[in-house]
C-alpha cells in the first residue's frame, strides 16, 4: 500500500516546482492534492496546464477542493499518517498566515496541523528579494519545525536544462523528506 502524502500549490510564480514534484510522487505515493485559485491562475499562465489536465494526466490524482476545510487533512488524527506536507511553490501570503496561524483555507489549516503533530512540513518558497517580515516569518515557521528552502539551485553538477536545475530543488525537497531519487547527480569531492 502506498504512503499518502500531501501537495500544496499556491500562487508563487514557480508552479513547475509542485508540478514536477508531482510527476515524481505519483508513482510512489498516494499524492492527496490541494491548489489555491491563485494557484491556479500561475499555473495555467506558465504551464498552460489547469485541474482537468492534472485529472487527466494523473487519474488517481486526489484533489481536495481548496476551500474544503473538512477534509482529511484539516484532521490531525489522519494526517498524522501522511509522510509529509509540502507547499510548492509557497506564497510569502501562504508562509505569512503558517507563520501567524492564520487559517483561511485548507492549504493553512493543513500547514498548522503538519506544525502541530509534528509532521514533516516543507515550504519552498519562490521569491526574492526577502523583506524583514519574510525574513522574520521564515524563522517562526523553522522555530515551529517546519523546513524553509528558497528555489535556489545549485550549479556544481553543471545543468545543461532548466529541467535541471528544476529537478535539482525538486530533489533537495525529497532529500528533506527522506525519499530516494536521482534527480540531480550529488556533489562529489
């Protein structure tokens, strides 16, 4: 049976990030799927790609309507079961309303229950440059015990593609979660 884990797509620019880290976890995992609608919109407006063309290409796909705050994973009783939450890309919003406990929507609510369980939370945020209060929210979530990383690639395994350098976070992200892959060849010394 395969381990559940849950996706979050907010609207970052950046949305080939959750796109790809899907690609990866389907196969492995039982990807439970929520997409803000700004989500949405940057998702559609840099991969053309919308929820039906999701549905399509990866039919056991679970998408949890964003407004949907009685889902399974609002619940801290079952999401306790999932290996992980990642947010990809996050919003500097989405990291504000973690980080401030703020809960307008499933994304949050699910974010606050990672935090509370203490259920591996990854935000990968897509932004720069950082303001003090980015800065400052950064560090509330990473004292509550979630992993902060910025989509920063590195460049020692020489990219030759952008879908290197994307699988080089995307990889980065899995490393955090303790999920083999070979997306990036690693730093040799």
């Amino acid at each position: 049976m395969k381990e559940n884990i849950l996706l979050c797509i907010t609207g970052a620019s950046g949305s080939i990030y959750g796109y790809r880290l899907l690609e990866v976890l389907y196969e492995s995992f039982h990807v439970h799927l929520v997409i803000s609608p700004s989500g949405s919109l940057v998702m559609k407006e840099e991969l053309g790609l919308g929820r039906e063309d999701l549905l399509k290409r990866f039919p056991r796909l679970h998408l949890i309507p964003h407004s949907k705050v009685d889902s399974e994973v609002a619940s801290g009783s079952r999401l306790i079961n999932y290996r992980g939450v990642i947010v990809a890309p996050c919003s500097m919003s989405t990291l504000a309303c973690i980080a401030n406990g703020i809960n307008q929507n499933l994304i949050h609510r699910s974010c606050e229950v990672a935090l509370k369980e203490r259920v591996p939370l990854i935000l990968l945020l897509r932004e720069m440059p950082y303001s003090i209060i980015h800065i400052e929210n950064m560090l509330k979530v990473a004292k509550a015990g979630a992993v902060v990383m910025s989509a920063s690639p590195g460049f020692y395994h020489k990219p030759k593609s952008l879908q290197e350098l994307v699988d080089f976070v995307v990889g980065k992200v899995l490393d955090s979660l303790g999920i083999d892959h070979h997306l990036y060849q690693r730093w040799k010394a």
